[in-house]
C-alpha cells in the first residue's frame, strides 16, 4: 500500500516508518525542511510541508491509500496557542486533505491522556469518558501546560472521530500510554536520567503507584496490525503493557542500567511548590525552554495511573512483547552509543 506519514521524524513517528517498510508499503514521510532526516530509513519517500499549512498538504496527499497522523506538539512546556494551532487546526487540515483527497483509511496518533492521568484505582478503557484536565497545584493561576497539551488533543480526536463518521472514512484512534524507547528525548525518562546523572538528591516518584508504559517498538508494530486489520468505521484502542510497573521501579531500571544508585524520594507535597514556582518564574521571564521541575512532572510519577489494554489483545491480536528490562536496557544503550547521554561506567 501507498502509505503517507505525517510527524515522521518525530520519537513515535520515525519507528513506524520502519515497521512500514519492513511490512513492503511505500512510505512517504511528510516532513518540515527544518527537521532532521538522521533516524527516516533511506528507502522512505520524502514530501517536503507542514500541517499548518493546507494548500501544500492537499497536494501532497494526492494518491494514497492510508494516512498516518502522527505530528503534534508534545510537550508540557510550550505556548498554549501553539498547541492549539498544531493539534487541533493541523489535524483540521488534515482530515479536509483527506476528504479532499477520496482517502478512505486515517489512522491517528492521540494519547491515553485524553482520559485523564490523575490518581485513579480503576483501569481507563476505550468508553472512559474524556477527562484531559488535571487539577494541579494552583491551576486557578497558572495553568499547567501539559493540561493545554491534553486538551488540545482530546479536541483533536473528538473532531476526527466526528468529521470521520459524517464523511465515512475509516478512523483508527491510537491511544499510547506513555511511551519510552530510543529516540525519546521528552516523554520522561530521559529528563529523569539527566538530572540523576547531574546529581539530583531527591525525585519525585512514589512507592507503589504503577505508571503505564509502552516501549516504542511494541507501539510501532500495533499501529502496522491496525493496518492489516483493514478495520471500518470508527475505531479506538488504547495500547499499553498488559501489566503496568511500579513507577519506583521503572524507574529504577534506568539508574541500573546507568550504574548510578536511584535518588531518594519525597513525598509528593515536597515538590509541588518548588514546580509552581519554576514555573511561574519561566513564564513571567517568557522562558522557552522548561525548567527542569514542573507541577506536571512533580506529580506524574505519583499517580496510579493505568489503563485497560484488553481491547487492543482481543481485536488485533496485540499483546506488548518486549519485556520491560530489556526495553530499558535497550533505550539507555542507545543513548549511549549515539552520546545522547553519558552514564557513569
């Protein structure tokens, strides 16, 4: 099949180009000039635009059979209206390409967060009502932009997901949990691991919370079953690990493998203030770049945050392969051999 990729080079995105090809589809990544090409495979196709921009995605869109849309802005430090600006109106522009195009089958790229990542008991299933706001320390006055980034792409799918049905194309809603693997530089770990080996004393992470995890490698092969599937209608699966780790000890695989010794922690009520302040400093200073604590990131590693993943095993056949060690062992590895980051050995 004549696949077109959208958020290609990104961490998600350049490890599905991968497994596309290696199924035979002819991939043609769609990519801005500014970004780099270092992880796209060579035999990908490359078509030069933006998201933002329509006229240029319309034409480029011309004769495919599958979309995959993958670009977004993740982050959770970032102008609120650019979130909005490419999450919600580049997907907008998307979906008109689509339809404008006569392209039957889009597959897209949301996150588990659009069901909320507060501390829940219950595992969160593909019917859990939407709930991207979570109620940070002093939200009232400064809010998070994780929240900005969570909503905007709650509005995302549900625009899909409406505009898919009204116009009969074929919608496939990926839902990751959080994900980790080589390439990421942003989702968590690899903010942890620096600030370990930058001597951090004390992390925020709690003792017997479980964080819900994916290693990319499992994400990219389940986004290529969607695909052979060939499912109709509209479609939504939530994919994650069958059993999520303790936060604590997910964690700690990553100070094993870089031979350092895990912080100590603190509770969580330690940390709030000292992010609502870093945060409140940056964004009185218009910082671009993030300080290395906010509310989000002081309170993420403490939730109990989990998903129910049975849907994707008994509709696509998918189960997450990789066993967690190994995939921790692997991301570490990898930042070393390219000198993304420098482990004491």
């Amino acid at each position: 099949m004549k696949i077109f990729v959208t958020g290609a080079t990104g961490f998600i995105g350049s490890h599905l180009v991968e497994k596309l090809i290696k199924a035979d589809h002819q991939v043609t990544a769609y990519v801005r000039k500014t970004s780099s090409l270092e992880y796209l495979p060579k035999e990908a196709k490359i078509a030069y635009g933006d998201i933002s921009d329509y006229t240029s995605l319309k034409k480029s869109l011309n004769g495919f059979d599958a979309i995959y849309h993958n670009a977004a802005l993740v982050a959770d430090w970032a102008k609120k209206e650019d979130f909005y600006r490419i999450n919600v109106e580049g997907t907008k522009n998307v979906l008109m390409a689509v339809k404008e195009n006569n392209i039957k089958k889009l597959i897209f790229t949301s996150t588990s967060g659009v069901l909320g990542e507060e501390d829940c008991k219950t595992p969160k299933n593909e019917d859990s009502p939407y709930k991207p706001k979570t109620d940070y320390f002093l939200s009232n006055i400064v809010e998070s932009d994780l929240n900005h980034y969570r909503i905007s792409k709650m509005l995302a799918e549900k625009e899909a997901i409406e505009f898919c049905r009204k116009n009969e194309i074929s919608l496939t809603v990926i839902r990751p949990v959080w994900v980790y693997g080589e390439r990421e530089f942003g989702s968590g770990p690899f903010h942890f691991c620096q600030s370990v080996l930058e001597g951090i004393p004390f992390v925020p992470v709690g003792g017997t919370n479980r964080f819900h995890v994916v290693y990319v490698e499992d994400l990219a092969r389940a986004m290529v079953l969607v695909l052979e599937k060939n499912l109709s209608g509209i479609n939504v699966f939530l994919i994650g690990n069958e059993t999520p780790p303790i936060a604590q000890e997910y964690l700690g695989m990553f100070c094993k493998h870089l031979n350092v010794n895990m912080p100590a922690m603190l509770p969580k009520i330690f940390f709030k203030p000292i992010g609502f302040t870093l945060e409140l400093c940056y964004k009185l200073f218009n910082a671009r770049k993030s300080p290395l604590l906010t509310r989000s990131r002081a309170d993420m590693f403490y939730c109990n945050n989990i998903y129910d993943v049975s849907k994707a095993k008994r509709e696509l056949g998918f189960v997450a392969s990789t066993p967690l060690e190994q995939g921790v062992k692997n991301t570490v590895d990898w930042w070393m051999k390219n000198a993304k980051i420098f482990p004491k050995r």
